[in-house]
C-alpha cells in the first residue's frame, strides 16, 4: 500500500477543518488532527487504526457536556 504524504495529510487537514469550522465547531481542531495523525500512522494495520480512533472519539464525548454536541 502506498503511504500518503505529509503534504497530502497536511492538504487533508486543511479541508477537514473548513469543513469543522463552518459545520461543527464545538469539535476542537485537536481532534480532528489526532483523527488523522493516528489513521496516517497505523494506515497500514486498519484495525488498530480504527481502534485508535474510536478511542479518540471515546475519550472526546467522555469530556463533553451534553448541550455541546
């Protein structure tokens, strides 16, 4: 499998926080970058990639109060 670059993640994380900002945001851009940084890194074992990003998510709506989602 052909890894991304850094200059296609960092294009990537440019259009996902105008998507953030405009759409959704009470989600921290921290999240969004961490969201990508750990499926960038475990690209290629998915399945920890997705284990790692649920926990992400987990951890993020653990710390929310429920107005703000």
């Amino acid at each position: 499998m052909m890894k991304k670059s850094n200059v296609e993640v960092e294009e990537l994380i440019g259009v996902l926080e105008e998507i953030r900002k405009e759409k959704y945001p009470e989600i921290p851009e921290t999240l969004i970058r961490e969201i990508v940084a750990t499926e960038f890194e475990q690209q290629d074992d998915r399945a920890q990639a997705r284990k790692n990003t649920k926990k992400l998510i987990d951890e993020f709506l653990k710390n929310v109060k429920p107005k703000e989602v």
